[in-house]
C-alpha cells in the first residue's frame, strides 16, 4: 500500500523549512523532495511560465497552508482558485506577510511575496509498474486570509477520534481478510512511525509533532481509500452507506490534519 503525501502539503513544508537562512535544506533538496518520481514540475503564472523554486521561495514571506477540499465541506476559496483546488483536491494557499513583519524583496525589485494560490494539476502516464506523472502548478491571485486552521492540538484530537471511527468501521468491514496487503497497515494504523519512502521527502529537522501528524493522517487516508474500493461484509445498503458515512468522516479528519501540519508563518526576528 503506498503512504504518500500530496504534493501541496510537502510544497507547504518545505517552505516553511526554507525559510530560515542558516538551515540546512536547500532550495535544491526541496525541489527533488516535491518532485520526487514526476517528471520536472512546470509553473504557471499570470505573467507567463515561472519555476517552483521561485514559488516557493516567493512562498517564504507569507503565511502558508495546504488545503484539501472535498465536495460537501465547507471550503474558504472562492472564484477560479477555488474550482480549480475543487477539482484537483489539493491548493497551496500563501497569504501576505502578518503586520509587522517584513516583505521580502526579489531580484527584480519587486515585492517577492504576497497572496497567491497554486494548484497542481497531474496527468498521469505510464502503467501501474512503471507510473508516471506531468505536474503543471497554476497560480491565482488572492487568499488575502489565511485559511481557517486546526491548531496541531485540535488536529490531534480530531485525528484520535476518527482512528476510533476507523477501526471501529475496519473492523466491521473486515477489511483485513478480504485485502491481505491491508492488514499490516491496519495494525500500524496508531504507529507514528515514519516510513522510509516517506521521510526521505520530509524536511530534516522537522517539529516531532507536525511529523507525528503528518504520519497519522497519510496512514488513514490510504487506508481509507483501499476500504472504498469495496463494501466488504455489508449485506445490504444501509450497512453500506453506515460505513461510507464513517470513512467520509475520517478521511474529513485525515485532511484537516494534513492542512494542520502544513500550516506555518514566517518566523519573527
């Protein structure tokens, strides 16, 4: 079973990681961390085509948040922005500098932040044993406010209660019989462990408690979307839609969590 993590939410944590001038990451590490398997991701701007590095530099000044809409939740961005991460399910939302805090200046005078929303939009190729994906952000104006974010507490607590909603469902469904590659993942479910896949793309030195976060969530989620591709041991509708109601409601907490953990502003001098 693949634990990833979407491409915002990775952007949104490497910005943050980027933003203090002694750390060790580098602009190229974060770079190879998105991108990972893609082919090279493009940029596309208002004023034409841009790079993703200077997005994410150009990220750095402002607050920060990935953001992870589904159809039937409430959901903050509104006009082009806002359909585009509808439809894609996932946006880099970058909100101009708190007040008191400086903004930065790019190379061309400039200022080299302000509000903007970039979208993903993947088209995949290949075959399940040799995949492939064309990565192409696009980037909006606005997100003039940050979107509204769980605090890592909150986060937490939403994603403890869903992992009871989860087993609780798992169990009924005995999704573990019937997707034997399940159940390790299953039983690892509670574990913040991070796999190996996974950490190579995290920034080094990230705070132990976005990670253990960060960790949970992806775990739910994947484990989510394996429990959809089937009703298990429902026996009749009503039993099914029970359960569909229930992984909705966790993967709602999964996403919350993700936008929690990729939440940052810029550090104060």
């Amino acid at each position: 079973m693949t634990i990833d993590v979407p491409r915002s939410v990775l952007a949104a944590l490497w910005v943050d990681a980027l933003r203090d001038p002694e750390a060790e990451p580098s602009v190229s590490d974060a770079l190879a961390a998105i991108v990972g398997e893609d082919e090279p991701h493009t940029v596309n701007t208002v004023d034409g085509a841009g790079s993703l590095a200077e997005l994410l530099l150009r990220a750095g000044g402002g607050q920060v948040a990935a953001v992870l809409p589904a159809p039937g939740e409430p959901f903050a961005l509104g006009g082009t922005a806002g359909e585009a991460a509808m439809e894609v399910g996932e946006a880099l939302v970058v909100s101009g500098p708190p007040a008191g805090l400086p903004v930065g200046v790019g190379s061309d005078g400039a200022a080299a932040t302000g509000s903007f929303v970039a979208v993903p939009f993947v088209t995949e190729f290949g075959s399940a044993l040799e995949p492939g994906a064309m990565v192409a952000w696009r980037v909006f104006g606005g997100a003039s406010r940050p979107p509204a974010v769980d605090s890592l507490g909150e986060a937490r607590a939403g994603l403890a209660e869903a992992l009871n909603v989860a087993i609780e469902a798992l169990s009924r469904m005995d999704v573990a019989r019937w997707r034997e590659e399940a159940a390790e993942e299953i039983s690892m479910l509670a574990s913040s462990v991070v796999p190996p896949a996974l950490e190579v793309r995290l920034p080094p030195g990230q705070d132990a408690r976005r990670t253990d976060l960060l960790v949970r969530a992806v775990r739910l989620t994947a484990i989510v979307e394996l429990a959809r591709t089937d009703d298990g041991a429902a026996v009749n509708a009503w039993q099914a839609d029970q359960r569909s109601a229930a992984l909705r409601h966790v993967a709602a907490a999964a996403r919350r969590a993700l936008t929690a953990a990729s939440a940052s502003a810029p550090r104060r001098a």
